[in-house]
C-alpha cells in the first residue's frame, strides 16, 4: 500500500488498531465519533491529493462535499433510488463540477483557483436556502435511508473505503503522475517548458479529488441521514485544510491521521466546558507553530529514517 515494507507494516497497524478500537471502547456514541472522524479522513486525503501535491490550494472542498451529499438526498428522497447508487452518482456530479470550475480557473496564475472554489461553495450554500421548497432550505433533506443498518456495519464499511481511496491517491502519488503534480508545484513554467501539459493534470488531478470527496459526501448524508446547507460552510473547508496542515501536506496518509487526531481531540475536551474551544485553539496553534511540517507524516518519516539507520 505504502511501498516499503516498513511502510506496509504501519498500514497494517494503523488498520488493526482503528478496526479494534470499537470493540474495546463500545458504545455508539464512541463508534458514531470514530465514523465522523474516517469521513474527515477521506475529505482531508483528497484535498492533499490535489492542492497538496499540485500547490494550487482549494478553499472550496466543501463544494464537492455538499453536492455529493445532496445528491445522494435527491436520489433518496425525491426518487427513491437504492442508496448504494448514490455513491457513483455522487462522484460524477461532483467531476462536473470540477470541470465547470477548473477549466476557466486552473488555466490562470495567482489566487483565482481559490477564489473561485470559495465563490462556489458560498454560491452554493446560498442556491440550497433561496430554492428552499426543494431543497429543505435550513433544516435540508432528511429521512435519508442508511446504506447500512448496522452502526458498526456502518463504520467498518467506512474505515474499507478510506483505506481503499487513500492506497488509491498514495498509488497515483508516487507514480509518474504524482511526480508530475510535484513538479508542477515547484516549477509550473519549466513544467510548460518541457512540453507538459499542465493544465491537463491540474485539471485531471482536481476531478480525482471532486470524485472521492463527493463519494464522501454522500457517504456522510447516509450516515447521518440528513443532508444540509451547511455542509457547503467556508468553515468545513478550513476544517479539512487544517487537518491536512496538522498531518503533513503532500503525503496523503498524513491528512488521514490529522483528521482522526483533530476529530478525536474534539471530544476529549469535551469535558472543558466552556474552555473547550480555547484549549483546543491553543493545542492547534502549537502544532502549526512548533511543527509547522505537520505532525502525522513527519513523525512517521523519522521512525522509518531511524529504523533505517538501526540496520
């Protein structure tokens, strides 16, 4: 999955330790966090997979969230389709929309590509309140059916799929094309030079990102079996940015360790009260300060750098 054994082994662990951890703290609430918190995973990984490698920062994730969420509530309760058919459609809706965004935006240099995905997601927040016969408006789509029954069913499902896209984004990362993506990011002008097209894999590596952050979208919306406008929220782009930042950028297995942390963080301090956001701010500032590389794939990178220097 990872490429080096030492690498696989941490995989296995990583697997092993999430698919154990609900059967030794029970309790739905607990399972219910740590299903939150796998979605996160795979938001966070799919936005390092794009503005991570490529640098083109995205401050509109949650575009691709929020339609592939409200897909999945059209498809469920305006047409009554299978759920599980939500998921495909989800991603494709989600592509459109990369393309209808990123091929005017992605052409131009500077901030515009941000601009334009934060235009967007506010638009779209927006369209869901002003159209709110159809869509709900604030209190959105609900009565969603579940795609699985089972809580921990749920959840299992949702810690497969985040490994699966994330050994998909970390395939495609370290192969010709994530050298590519790099390349871009440190010299898109060379890149153009040498005869690459790089608009084509800005393009292409966005439609990947809209894909799998759509198919989590609706993944969401099943689970929590209400979809709303505030899914479209700035806030839930910083949120998956943050994440990203706090697990490492550009490693894609980062993000996904950031997103668990910060999620899980969030509930333990619970019992702060009315302290919680303050020490919670506090926490977050030190790592962004202190370890301004991130925390999750540094870590790693130095316990692989020692075990190889142990040899």
């Amino acid at each position: 999955m990872f490429g080096k054994p030492v690498d696989l082994l941490g995989a296995a662990g990583f697997i092993a330790v999430m698919a154990v951890l609900p059967l030794i703290i029970t309790g739905n609430y607990f399972i219910g966090v740590l299903t939150v918190a796998v979605i996160y995973g795979i938001w966070a990984a799919t936005w390092d997979f794009m503005s991570g490698l490529t640098g083109r920062e995205n401050f509109g994730h949650s575009l691709f969230i929020g339609v592939g969420a409200y897909t999945a509530g059209f498809m469920d309760t305006g047409l009554g389709i299978n759920p599980w058919w939500s998921l495909p459609a989800a991603m494709v809706v989600s592509v459109l929309f990369a393309l209808l965004i990123g091929l005017p935006t992605l052409r131009l240099k500077g901030p515009y590509f941000a601009l334009a995905m934060l235009s967007g997601a506010v638009i779209m927040q927006r369209l869901m309140l002003i159209f709110w016969e159809h869509t709900g408006g604030e209190e959105g789509l609900n009565g969603l059916e579940p795609l699985i029954r089972s809580q921990l069913g749920f959840y299992y499902f949702a810690l497969a799929t985040l490994v699966g896209i994330t050994a998909l984004l970390l395939f495609a990362a370290r192969s010709h094309w994530g050298l590519i993506l790099r390349a871009i990011r440190g010299d898109e002008a060379t890149c153009q030079a040498a005869g690459i097209n790089v608009t084509f894999y800005k393009i292409a590596s966005l439609m990947i990102s809209a894909a799998f952050a759509g198919a989590g979208g609706a993944m969401y919306a099943h689970y929590q079996l209400q979809v709303g406008p505030q899914l479209f929220a700035v806030v839930t782009s910083i949120m998956i940015i943050t994440m990203v930042y706090v697990g490492g950028m550009a490693s894609i297995y980062g993000p996904v360790g950031g997103a668990i942390l910060l999620v899980l963080l969030t509930e333990l301090l619970r019992n702060f009260g009315e302290w919680r956001l303050m020490v919670y701010s506090l926490v977050l500032i030190g790592i962004l300060f202190f370890l301004p590389n991130g925390l999750v794939a540094p870590v790693w990178r130095r316990i692989t750098a020692m075990r190889g220097r142990g040899r």
